[in-house]
C-alpha cells in the first residue's frame, strides 16, 4: 500500500537544499546545549513540584523525576543516532518518513504538533502563574477574570507572551539563540539559588516517611476518567502514594523533560548536526537530571508534603515565603517569570519547524513552508502557531494541557525508539557519527520503560489523545496523502525510488 511509502534519508537531505526551504545553518554545540537546558528547566520544575509532591509521591518525588529522567535518557540516545543520521528538520517525523513510511510518519508528526504546540501554551500558563506571585500587592495586580482560564475569563498574560515569542521567532533563529542565552543565565541562576538557600531551611524530619503509605483515592476520583489507565485495565484500586503513586508521578513529572527532543529539529539549522545535535541532547539532558533531583530533595526538606498547596502556581517561592526569606521567593518568582517565557520560546520553534517538514513534504500545505526572504524563518507556520498558542493558555487550564503534552511525548519516544532499530536494520550502509550503544537493549526498554508511564496517564487523557490522534487521520486521508509530494513523484535533487510496502 502507499501507505507506507517511505522516502529516503537521502531524499530528506537533498530537499534541505530547496532554495525556497532553506533554512540558515547559524546552530553550534553550544547553542544546542542551551536549547536544550533552557528548554527542559521550566514549568516542569517550577510548578509540578508541588503538584506531584502533594498529591502522588510526597518526598519521593525526588525518585519520580528520577524514573523519568531515565526513560528520557534511553530515549534521547536513540534520538541521537537519528539526528547524527538524518540531519533535517522534523525531529521524529522526518526519521518516521525514512523507516516506518508516509502513515506513520504522519501519525507522529501529528502527534509532535500536539506536543510542542500543548506544550507551548502549558508553559505560557506556568509563566502567567508566576507573573502573578510577582505582581501581587502592586498596582499592576492582575484581576482575578483576566488571570486564569479556570477561574476567570481569559489568562490575559498567557496570550501576550505567547504572541511575543511568535515575533521574536520570526525574527531569526539566531536572534531567538542569543535570548535563549540570557534567559538560561538566569534561570540556571534561580536553580542555584533553590538549591544553595535552601539547604539551610531543610528539616530532616519532613522526610519521612519517605514514601508515604498508599491510601486510596476514593468518591469519584476512583473511575475510569480521573484513575491511571492501568488500573482501569486490571481492575486495581485507584490509589495514590506508595510505589505507585511514585510512578504515576513519573509520568506527571515527565512533562518536566520535554523539549531535549526540540534540539533534534534544529538539525537542519546546525553548522555541524553530525556532531553538534547528540552533544546537545544529551549534555541538557545529564545537566537538568541533576538540578532537577536537587530541587526536590530541597523543596520538600523545607516543608512537609503534607501542607504544600497542589493548586499553587509559583510552590518553589512560596517554600522560601513560608521559611521567613520572602526575599529569595521574590527573586525566584522573578526568575521563574524570565526563565518560562524561553521555554514558550524553544517549543514554539520545535512545532514551526515540524509543522515546516510536513507543509515541505506536501503532507500539510507547500505555501506554509515558505521561508522570510530576510530572516529565513518560516514565518507563516510560525504567525500560526503563535495564534494557535496563545489561544490554548487563554481558555485551556494548566494541569490538562500538562497531561496531553507527556502522553503525546512519549508515543513520540516509543517509536523513536523502535525507529532507530528498523533504520539499523533497513539502512546499515548509512553513515552514523553517533550509534547508540547496545542499541537493541537500550531501544526496547525505552520502549517499555516509555509506554508502562503512559499506561500511567489518567483515561481522560488517553480519550483526549486518541480524539486529536483521530482528527489527524482525518485530516491525512482527506489532505495528505492526496497532496504528498513524494506519492506525486515530486523529489527535489533525486529520482523518485519506488514505494516500499
């Protein structure tokens, strides 16, 4: 069938080229690292803390976020092969494309466009979260309407930044890299400051116990809608705490990961993507695991899981405010307002530049993979998701976007991870700077390390990601697949190959 007509890396390479699709080549090692970390430090770490800590893992959140940055790890090796392999932009669309074929291929780019794009307008919310600790008490309050989508009308401050960032990121990638810079300066700064200050204020008696007992969930936060999908599956009783709660915080907290896989789409935009992109995935990686556990062990030493808020929007500030150091908790606020809006930043440019593959392979409209004859951005695709965005954070409250992002990101990672393993198989004359080591043993428990966390995820976030999945089938069989340029025959640099089946 066609549907499963794959295109050559190639192929991919060569329409890099395009004149018309462009992108400017300005990325190094280093400007890969700090996508990456200014990427993964935020509402993750500034805001699921509290969260997860008080509803799911209690001090051992510390071990959720570790759970979960090991499922990142094995899957970031294998997208360091895919990078260092497949240099185009695309991330795991473009890798499906060459392996798996033009269905799938759109199945995850459709899925990736749920992740950056949700993603996106989470961590908008987050930074509106914090604006507000900030503003507080000043004349430049923000009213209470204007402040949430839950509570209010609109997030006012969630759709001004999101459409801000949009512009900044028509402005350039380089221009979007060297505010990255400045703004992970200031972030890693407030991470710092979390951890040095507060060693002083913990309490070892908060501790313990540190993983507090199971207790069941009970009343309605019992059924299928509100409970892990796995317990819906075998009949067990829905519950939080315990080991499971620890897990089933890892897979909350993973939406505190995201983004290293956003280093991945740039590929294309590298100087030396053979190098450069694996350096950058996994050097942000090993980095925010670090920070990201000390964090932990820190915010719930200075207070007992039991008395932090779960709907607090800023828990690392008010930890250092119930400690007496409102000072520090200002500052953190403060920082934590600077440090989100990269992050809406790097995800929105990780959603323009997969929504730019698919429009460049046909799957989604050519016009949109126009590039700015100045800034050689694609500035259309780039206008729309600011719009798409910024109307997400503005009606849509944080905890649901939070979800969708971790299940649509880790169905991206579990066939990343078979992908590298087919690619290997199909494709053993490709040049490889960088191969993933014991590639089959790390590749399958990825895989299963990935999908027993989604099998984590409450029911209605699984119904809500196979309702969008559905939309985007929808949309391939009566768009895509009649306009793609590859089942048209239009290559760009090459002759057509035939379909495989």
């Amino acid at each position: 069938m066609d549907l499963f007509r794959t295109k050559s890396v190639e192929q991919s390479i060569a329409e890099t080229e395009e004149p018309e699709h462009r992108l400017k080549k300005n990325l190094g090692a280093l400007d890969l690292t700090i996508f990456g970390v200014g990427v993964i430090i935020g509402a993750g770490i500034f805001v699921y803390t509290g969260l997860v800590a008080a509803t799911n893992a209690g001090p051992a959140i510390a071990l959720s976020f570790l759970i979960a940055g090991l499922a990142c790890a094995l899957a970031a090796l294998c997208y360091a092969e895919f990078a260092s392999t497949v240099p185009v932009a695309g991330s795991a669309y473009t890798f499906s494309y060459a392996t798996f074929g033009e269905l799938v291929a759109w199945i995850i780019g459709w899925d990736l466009v749920l992740e950056f794009t949700v993603g996106a307008s989470a961590l908008a919310a987050g930074f509106s979260g914090y604006l507000q600790n900030v503003l507080e008490g000043t004349p430049l309050e923000i009213p209470a309407s204007l402040a949430s989508a839950g509570d209010g009308i609109v997030n006012l401050p969630a759709v001004v930044i999101s459409l801000l960032v949009a512009a900044v990121l028509i402005g350039g990638i380089k221009l979007s890299s060297r505010i990255n810079q400045v703004i992970v300066a200031i972030k890693l700064g407030v991470v710092a400051l979390v951890i040095i200050m507060g060693i002083g204020y913990i309490k070892t008696a908060n501790y313990t116990p540190f993983i507090p007992p199971s207790q069941p969930t009970g009343g309605a936060e019992g059924g299928f809608w509100k409970s892990p999908l796995i317990t819906s599956i075998f009949g067990m009783e829905p519950a939080v705490f315990g080991i499971g709660g620890v897990i089933a915080g890892a897979a909350i907290v993973f939406f505190a990961f995201i983004g290293f896989d956003v280093v991945a789409t740039t590929a294309e935009e590298t100087k030396n993507p053979q190098r450069d992109v694996p350096i950058g995935i996994l050097g942000s990686l090993a980095i925010v695991t670090v920070l990201y556990i000390a964090v932990c062990f820190v915010i719930t030493g200075m207070q007992s899981y039991d008395t932090i808020d779960p709907n607090d929007p800023a828990p690392l500030a008010t930890a250092f405010d119930k400690a007496g150091v409102e000072w520090i908790g200002n500052i953190i606020a403060v920082g934590a307002t600077i440090g989100l809006t990269v992050v809406v930043l790097i995800l929105m440019m990780g959603q323009t530049r997969v929504a730019f593959a698919m429009a460049r392979d046909g799957l989604l409209p050519t016009s949109l993979a126009k590039v700015h004859p100045t800034f050689g951005t694609p500035y259309r695709l780039t206008a729309i998701t600011g719009i798409g965005v910024a109307l997400l954070s503005g009606f849509v409250d944080f905890a649901t976007l939070g979800d969708l992002v971790s299940i649509g990101t880790l169905f991206a990672f579990v066939l990343v991870s078979v992908g590298v393993l087919v690619l290997r198989r199909t494709r053993p004359d490709l040049p490889r700077a960088f191969r993933t080591p014991a590639v089959g043993v790390v590749a399958t428990l990825s895989v299963l390390l990935c999908f027993y966390l989604m099998l984590n995820l409450i029911g209605e976030t699984w119904v809500r990601f196979g309702v969008w999945m559905a939309i985007g089938l929808v949309v391939y069989f009566a768009y895509g697949r009649s306009h793609s340029r590859l089942g048209r025959g239009e290559l760009a640099g090459t002759v057509r190959e035939d379909a495989t089946t």
